[in-house]
C-alpha cells in the first residue's frame, strides 16, 4: 500500500493556485494507488518553528550523548523525518514568494536535512539516505520566469530540485503554473499544467507495464 505526503505551504488556504494544483495531483494519485494513504502536513495552518542553537548542538550530538534538553530540541525534527521515512512519495506544493520559496517551506527543510538521518557524507562529499522516495512539485508563479530574462531569479524550483536531491529524493514530476496574475493566461495555464499532471500519470503507468 503506498503512501503520499502532501505537504503544502501556500499563506493563501481559499484561492491558492499552488494547492489547487496539487488536489488535482492528489485526485490522479488516489485513482492509480486506490488503495493509497494520504498525510497532510500543511505548513501555513501548522507553522513549524525555526531551528534553534540547541536544536543544531542536538543535530550534532551522538544519541547517547544527547541531554534532556537537546533531545527535547530535536523531537521535532525525529517526529517530521519519520513522517518522511514512511511515505514513497512525496507531493509538495509551492508558490514563489520573492524569487524562493516561503520561509515556511524553508523552515521544514532545515528540521528534516539532517546529517546522519536524511543525508551522510563521505571521502567523495555528500549522499542522500531516502533515496527510495519519489518526489512530485506542484510550482506556482504569479509572473513568467521560464524561457523569458527572469528565468535565472528563479530559485524555488532549482532550490527544491537540490535540496530534495541533497536527501537523495528524486524530483520525478514538476508541474509549473505560471502567469497567475495574468487573467489573460491564467486559464490556458491552468489547463497546461493539469496536462502535464495526465502525463505523468500516462508516464508511470507505461513504465510499470
Ligand atoms: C509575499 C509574496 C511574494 C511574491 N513574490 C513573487 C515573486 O517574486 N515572483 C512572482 O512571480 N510572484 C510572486 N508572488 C505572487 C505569487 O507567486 C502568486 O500569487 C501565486 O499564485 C501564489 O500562490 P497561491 O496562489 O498558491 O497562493 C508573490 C506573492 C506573495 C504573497
């Protein structure tokens, strides 16, 4: 049985362009996986804290040298990477807030990028640990970056693209609406990405075959 996180991050919960994206991803995903769960985190209705100085001494700290307090610090971060260790995939959905994601989005990552949990090093650098994990981006814009000179602002969607990378995750669909504060393309767009949605899905289902 497979499971689905869906993380969301959009500070907008009616009217929110990003997380109406990835309801229509999560219709297409319940029909493949019909026997499928589905966690919510939603990180505008449950704001996660910043990491703190003790929650980054704890990051550091072997188990067995850890305090009270430096585990109290990190019980967090242990909760939110188990939630992510126990899915296949992963859905996240995300605006573009000046030129990056929102600092909400941001804050999860730096309580589950985590050396010794989500990623390791060795003599060559870094590795991921969840390399097992399919990752799907529901991206949304309210101006046009792609192919167009604000293409190199752009970094929530190479951002995204590293740091699930950076845990060894595979961005394996990108859905990208642009435009969504043009009335004039909005429609257009709307449809392109839920295509690209239906091909994704037509995607798997040959390579499974
Ligand atoms: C705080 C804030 C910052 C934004 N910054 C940008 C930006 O840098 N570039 C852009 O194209 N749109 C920007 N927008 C527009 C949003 O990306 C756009 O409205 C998008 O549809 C918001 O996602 P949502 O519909 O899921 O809420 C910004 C919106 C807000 C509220």
């Amino acid at each position: 049985m497979k499971r689905l996180l869906r993380i969301d991050c959009s500070s907008r919960i009616v009217g929110s362009h990003s997380r109406n994206l990835a309801d229509y991803f999560e219709k297409k995903w319940k029909l493949v996986n019909s026997s499928g769960t589905v966690i919510y985190r939603d990180l505008a209705k449950q704001q996660l804290p910043h990491i703190q100085n003790n929650t980054i001494e704890g990051f550091y700290t072997p188990l067995e040298h850890m305090s009270p307090e430096s585990k109290q610090a990190t019980a967090l971060s242990d909760e939110l990477i188990e939630e992510l260790k126990s899915v296949d995939d992963i859905l996240i959905s995300s605006p573009l807030y000046n030129l990056n994601i929102p600092s909400n989005l941001k804050a999860y990552f730096d309580q589950v990028v985590r050396v010794g949990r989500t990623f390791n090093t060795n003599e060559k650098g870094y590795y991921g640990l969840l390399e097992d994990k399919s990752a799907y981006l529901a991206t949304v814009k309210g101006g046009r970056y792609k192919g167009t000179f604000m293409e190199s602002h752009d970094f929530q969607e190479p951002y995204l693209k590293a740091i699930l990378g950076h845990m060894g995750i595979k961005v394996r669909g990108l859905f990208s609406l642009e435009g969504t504060s043009d009335n004039g393309v909005l429609e257009q767009n709307k449809y392109l990405a839920q295509q690209s949605i239906d091909q994704s899905f037509i995607k798997q289902k040959h390579e499974s075959n």
